[in-house]
C-alpha cells in the first residue's frame, strides 16, 4: 500500500448523484480495496501505477480548501464521499474528514457520509451538531465470509453493523447502503439491520465483468444473473417493510 500526502486544487465539487449538491472527497483511492469498486477509473486520472485499492493520497489541504469554497457555494447538501471512504485508516491520523465536517458544520450545510467504517463513531459529538446530517453504511451482505472474498481489507460485517446501531441510538439519521448486492440470505439482513436504519438503498453489482473470474472461482457465477438482483432486491423489500423500513431500489 503506497500512502502520499499531495495538495489539492480544489475539494468541493458538484455531484450527480440523486440527493446530493456536492462530493467532498478528502483521499484519492481507498485502502479497502473491494474487487468490484466502481470508482477504479479514477485511476486514470491518478498518475499511479498500482492498481486500484494499493494506492492512498491524502489531500492534506482539504480542509483549507473547503472552508474557502463554502465560502463563495450556494447552499446544498454535501457527500462525504462519492470516490474514496471518508473513514479508511488514514482518516485516524490525518483527521481529513473530521476537519471537513467541522467546516461542513461552521457552514451550516447538511451532510450526508457514506462508510464501511466503525471508525465515523469518532465523530458522533459533530453529526449531532450539524444542521441535518445522515450516515449510511455499506452493507452488502450479510456473510462475512462473502466480505472476506470480496472486500478482504475492508471492516468486518458485526463491525459496521455495531457502528449503525450506535448511530441510530444516538438520534443520527441512519441508512444502509446494500449495494452492491453480493451473494447473502436476505432475510438474515433483514434481521441484522432490524430497526437501526431508517433506509435501504439497493442495488447491483454494475460491473460484473470486473469480478467475474472471482465469482467463478468461488461458484457464485449464479449470483451474477439478473433474476438472482431482482429476487434478492425484492426480498430486501418484503422483509423490511414488514418491519416499517422502505427500500429503495436502485435499477
């Protein structure tokens, strides 16, 4: 894993994504390294030679940055992040994302974070003190043994689980993010989850052709079929709504 501190030219951009103005990404790259992450073309854009997920920048004047753009932006709600993990184990020492959000804070602008990690539980006194601010959390699976294969240096499942219940009792706005679907019981995510998310976000897995070799190794190739999304998506729905949970489906 190569880690560089770089500057960067400017840390606020605008998002397409549904339900967000802004992305804030304060990392270039991602030490979780998941085998199917469909930010892996950033690479071209990077200069690195290594392959996605072996590679961390850290935009050591993102915080500088962002209180500057604030600044001047038109009021919107702001990612953390599109690209990169706000949470992964550099953020222990650089303290990136907790710096944006006190800026994020100071301004006055609704956040949404999105993380596999346990680690955004750091920063809970802030997500109380910001005006409207969300967390989602990766799930998507329930097996840890599935995590192991394809998100081996990411947080284990019970981990981030713990994080979302943690959340949710201390009155933040919580979602899960089940995407995308890899191979699990449905209902024992269902289970899982419980009440702790006011959301679910699902969808599939994008970019198949990535990872394809990987579900064939393991005798999953039947889980890359369109029926088998659709199945594991409605199943999400049915359990959750009987427990007063929507679901969004994404495809």
């Amino acid at each position: 894993m190569e880690a560089r501190e770089i500057l960067a030219k400017s840390v606020l951009t605008r998002s397409r994504i549904p339900g967000a103005d802004y992305c804030v990404n304060p990392y270039v790259g991602c030490a979780h390294g998941c085998s199917y992450c469909y930010a892996a073309f950033m690479k071209r854009f990077t200069g690195h030679e290594q392959p996605w997920g072996e590679f961390l920048d850290a935009r050591v004047n993102a915080v500088y940055l962002l209180r500057r753009q604030l600044r001047r932006a038109r009021p919107g709600r702001v990612m953390l992040s599109s690209v990169t993990d706000p949470y992964q184990p550099a953020e222990r020492a650089h303290r990136l994302t907790r710096g944006c959000l006190e800026a994020l804070r100071d301004f006055r602008f609704p956040v949404t974070v999105l993380t596999r990690s346990p680690l955004v539980l750091r920063d809970l006194d802030l997500l109380r003190d910001l005006r409207d601010a969300s967390v989602g959390i990766s799930l998507p699976t329930d097996d840890d043994a599935v995590r192991r294969v394809f998100e081996p240096r990411a947080p284990p499942i019970a981990a981030r689980l713990e994080a979302l219940r943690a959340l949710r009792a201390a009155g933040v706005a919580t979602f899960v993010f089940a995407g995308p679907l890899l191979p699990q019981d449905p209902a024992r995510l269902v289970e899982a989850v419980g009440d702790a998310a006011g959301l679910v976000l699902a969808d599939r897995l994008n970019y198949a052709e990535r990872v394809r070799a990987l579900y064939r190794r393991h005798g999953l190739l039947d889980r890359l079929q369109d029926g088998w999304f659709k199945a594991t998506a409605a199943a999400l729905s049915r359990g959750f709504a009987a427990r007063g949970v929507a679901v969004r489906v994404l495809f």
